[in-house]
DNA sequence: ATAGGGTTAG
C-alpha cells in the first residue's frame, strides 16, 4: 500500500536573483468579540429565540471562537450548535471542533449526522486528507481525544465513501493517533456492504491486528457475513473458531448471521444444525433466529413445517413480528397458496401489526406471476388507502408484470410514475422492460430499452443480454 | 455510537 513518488528535490533556498519571499497570506477577518459577547448572555438566559437577529451579523471566525471559548460549558455550547449548525457562517472549522466538541461530551448522534453532513459537502475531498486536516489543527485546543476519529470513520462509512474512511485510518495512524475498534468495524462494513473485494476486508483485519487493536465479536460478526456473502465459507468457519480461540464468545446474531447465510446457499439443514448448536451453547433464539428458519423454509418450498416452528414460537413465548408474517406471507405466495397468505395477512392485522410496502409488493408479485394484473392493481389501491406507497421494489414487480404480458404502454406508464415519484429505475426495472419487448416482438423497442441503461448511468448485465440473445436465435 | 431477518428481472 505505497503510494511513493520519484521525489523530486527543490532547493531550499533559491538563488539571489529569484523573487522576494511570498507575502503571508491575508489574515482571516478578526472575530467580533462583542456579537459573540452579546450570544452568550443570550445563551446563558436560554433565550435562544433571541439568537435569530444575530444571525446575519455572525461571521465564520466569530462563530469558532464562540465555540472555542465556551466550549466546557455543556448547557451552553450543546444549544449553540444545534442552532447555528445549519446556518451560512458555519463552516468547515465550525464543524470540526463541534465534533472534538460533541464527541467528548459524548453526543454522537448530532456528532455524527454534522460529520456526514461535512463528508456530503466536500466531495472533492476524496481521500479525506481536507479534513483530517482541520480535525487535526482543532485537535489540542478543543482537548479532544481519538473517539473523534472513530466518529468520523463510522461516518464516512455509514455513506459508504470506503476511501475515505481507509485513508482516515492512515491519516490518523501516521499523525499518532489511535483508530479504535470502531473505526474499524465501521469500515469492514462499509467495504462489504459496498461490495468492494473481500480481500480489502481481510486486509484491514490484519492491519487493526498489527496496529494493537482487537477484534470483539463485531469484527468477526462482520467478517462472517462477508466472506459467507462471497461464498468463501471455509474463511468463515475458520473466523467463527478463531474468534473463540481468541476468548471472544459467538452471540446470537453470530449465530443468526451463519444461518441466514446458508439458507440463502440453499442448504437449510446445514442452517438447522446451527440452530441446535445455539442451545448446546446456552444461547436462546430469538425473533430472527426464527424469521430466519422460516425464511429458509419457504425458500425451499418447505411450508408445511412453518406451523411447527409457530407453535415453538408460542411456547418459547417469541412474538412473531412483522418480518415473520413478511416472510410467512411471501413464502405462501411463493408456493402458490394465495388463500394462506391472505389469511396471514389478515392475522397480522388481528394480531396488532400492519402489513407493510414489503407485505404488499409479495401479494402483487404474486398476482403478476399469476397473470392476474387487474388484482395486482387492487392491491396497489389498497395500499394507497393504507397510506402505504409503492417503492422501487413494488414499482419494479408491477413494470415486470405488465412487460411479461406485453403491455408495454401500461410498463411505460409505470416507468414514468416511477420516476415522478423519485425513484430510480434499477438494472432490474430495465431488464424487465427489454424481456417485455421480446414478448410484444418489438426488437428496435428492446435495443432502445438497454440504450436507456447506459443513459441512466447504470451498465447492463449479464440478464440485460441474455434476454436480448434469446431474441437473436 | 458499530453486527443479524422480510419485497424485484432472464
């Protein structure tokens, strides 16, 4: 991981004949000590309705230096923050040292939601170098302390902006300061999430070995996921008994997270037997654990044995929660028995929880597949009565419904509502339009419809040309 | 303050 360039060396000093020394640069504008004398009695009387009026005459530097000089005093600089962190004057450096600010007095949610707001604002800042920057130069002064860099990193990685939040780890390493297992943990998810190599993950797992840091059993509750999710289950297994060599116990969600994964490989009684080995460990399922199973049930096609796992709900006294009558729901549909997941959406109503965005787009995929597209609609209708409003997903399934049978009119005009709406056809969205031309015979419709691909930004895969190839046969 | 479950295409 070097970046070294041929370093070229400049001269020190340069030659008598060169130019004069550059003139410092301009000092910033001083702070107006007595706008920012006037917000603090303000301040201190909680008048904070009071504050609005001077809220033009504040200036960057008068805000920083407001923050710097009543920066202990909690009741006092927590409401200043919050009022002035959306306005014009505040700032790069403002931001920075109501981080070191929030942070030490451990307020990480409005932390975190203006170092997200710092990261969307500065998108040139690619690698973060801007900002560790200004965190640093802020650091001693706000008598900050290394959880601020966690925070950024965790923010950073909440956006998936992975660069960022790798290189922030570096920053701070070289600059000696200690990255927490947070910041780690923050940004393995964040490279799994985003998709990025696996071996990126492992690599920065050994690097928080190397750097002192240990793993807990988020690390490896990360780590598990991802290497399941890229099919390596060996590098899996081999982290799920090393984290117990190392002393650090499995919990529930490692056991969740291993039994989901192979459900979703397809291997339900691989997922079976890990349930077993939770209660030889002493670990109680809970309400996942079960949605889990059931899941990996219906995607076997395995629906008949749901009621035995309900009634070990009941017994264990686990309440079954809106995913598990989701799941229930989709898995009947799957299967064809539209009156069972009717019946089970009924019961979710009786039983205090309302079916969902998710609930409805499972019924109207179902009524797709059934060719039934004048119910699918209905349910559309019901959900707007619910106040519930489609979403890509559900766009999506109905733009698929429609193409299959070749209404292409009626897609289009889903397509456009879609949009309206705000969401973003998917890779998925466009080739259910492009199969849709290969059912009404509109071959010049098709090859439009994966130029709309590239249009949009989105490149097509491999489902984009194989439909397409099916047509050239 | 960080980890786990439910909806879409060939």
């Amino acid at each position: 991981m070097s970046f070294l360039k041929p370093y070229r060396k400049t001269p020190r000093f340069s030659t008598l004949s060169s130019h004069p020394p550059p003139p410092p640069p301009p000092a910033p504008p001083a702070p107006d000590i007595n706008l920012v004398g006037k917000a603090i009695s303000i301040l201190k009387r909680h008048q904070l309705y009071n504050l609005d009026s001077l809220s033009s005459q504040f200036t960057p530097q008068s805000a920083s230096y407001l923050l710097h000089h009543s920066q202990f005093d909690k009741t006092l600089i927590l409401p200043f923050i919050n009022w002035a962190r959306r306005r014009p004057f505040f700032d790069l450096k403002c931001s920075c040292i109501s981080l070191h600010i929030l942070t030490r007095f451990k307020v990480y949610k409005t932390a975190q939601s203006i170092a997200e707001d710092v990261a969307i604002k500065t998108p040139e800042d690619e690698h973060g170098d801007l900002v560790f920057k200004l965190i640093k130069s802020t650091y001693s002064d706000c008598n900050s302390s290394s959880s601020v860099i966690d925070l950024l990193v965790k923010s950073y990685s909440n956006l998936k902006l992975v660069k960022r939040g790798l290189n922030t780890i570096h920053l701070a390493i070289s600059h000696g300061f200690m990255p927490g297992v947070l910041s780690y943990n923050s940004v393995l998810d964040a490279i799994i999430r985003s998709n990025e190599p696996i071996e990126l993950a492992e690599e920065m797992y050994f690097h928080m070995i190397k750097s002192g840091i240990s793993p807990n059993v988020f690390t490896y509750n990360i780590l598990i996921r991802g290497f399941f999710g890229v099919r390596e289950l060996e590098k899996g297994l081999e982290l799920f008994s090393e984290m117990q060599k190392n002393g650090c116990l499995p919990n529930v969600v490692t056991y969740n997270t291993l039994m989901d994964a192979y459900c979703k490989l397809g291997r339900l009684d691989d997922a079976l037997k890990v349930f077993d080995k939770m209660s030889v460990r002493d670990l109680e399922p809970n309400v996942i654990s079960y949605n889990v199973i059931l899941n990996g049930l219906g995607r076997e096609g395995r629906m008949k044995e749901t009621g035995g796992i309900l009634e070990e709900m009941k017994r264990k006294r686990i309440v079954p929660d809106e995913v598990t009558y989701n799941t229930l729901v989709n898995g009947y549909c799957k299967e064809g028995n539209f009156h069972q997941a009717l019946v089970l959406h009924d019961e979710m109503t009786s039983n205090g929880l309302s079916p969902n965005v998710i609930t409805y787009t499972s019924l109207i995929n179902s009524m797709c597949k059934a060719r039934n597209l004048h119910r699918a609609m209905g349910f559309v209708e019901q959900m707007r009565d619910r106040k519930l409003f489609p979403n890509a997903r559900t766009y999506t399934t109905l733009i698929d419904g429609f193409s299959q049978q070749g209404f292409m009119e009626e897609a289009y005009k889903l397509l456009d509502e879609m949009k309206r709406n705000g969401f973003s056809p998917s890779i998925v969205t466009y080739n259910a339009l492009i199969h849709g031309h290969t059912v009404d015979g509109k071959i010049e419709d098709a090859l439009g419809a994966l130029d709309h691909i590239t249009e949009s930004g989105l490149s097509p895969d491999v489902v984009s040309y194989s439909t397409d190839y099916h047509w050239f046969l």
